[in-house]
C-alpha cells in the first residue's frame, strides 16, 4: 500500500509517494493469536503481495485485483480478531 503527498512550489507540483507503516501484522503477532492461524494469516499475505506484484508487472487484471483484495482479506481478519482479543479477551 502507498501513501501520496502533494507539494507545490514555484510553479510545479512534487508527487512523493511513499509505503505505508502497516503495524497491524505486528500488533497481530504481539497479541498472541493461535500460531497456526498466524502463520496462514502472514504467509498468505506475503504471497499474495508477490502474486499481485507479478499480475501488476504484467498488467493481468482482473488477477492483480483479485490477488489485492485477497490480501487486504487476510488484514481484514487479523484486525478483527485484534479488535475482538483487544477489546473482548
């Protein structure tokens, strides 16, 4: 995932675009899920990262999004389970 900013200056505009500092595997990993469901969770994450880069690269759609929104599923889940252990355990 990246960031955009915008900077004007003398006439032109500066695009800086960036990662963005995603703690939420981290956070995740550091509550304490079931280890097998973490390791699903993070691997399937980081492949499907390198499958949507590949898809990307070669400009295969609708697999790059397919490959995106598969891995934006796996964050989904351990946010949930962060807020529902977070909130509830």
């Amino acid at each position: 995932m990246w960031t955009e900013s915008s900077r004007v200056g003398d006439d032109e505009t500066v695009r800086v675009v960036a990662p963005r500092d995603d703690p939420i595997g981290l956070v995740y990993v550091l509550i304490g899920p079931p280890v097998l469901l973490a390791q699903l969770l993070l691997i399937a994450f980081s492949v499907l990262r390198c499958v949507f880069s590949f898809f990307y690269l070669r400009a295969l759609q609708p697999w790059r999004s397919a490959s995106f929104l598969l891995g934006e599923l796996c964050l989904v889940i351990m946010l949930a389970q962060i807020l529902w252990w977070g909130l509830l355990g």
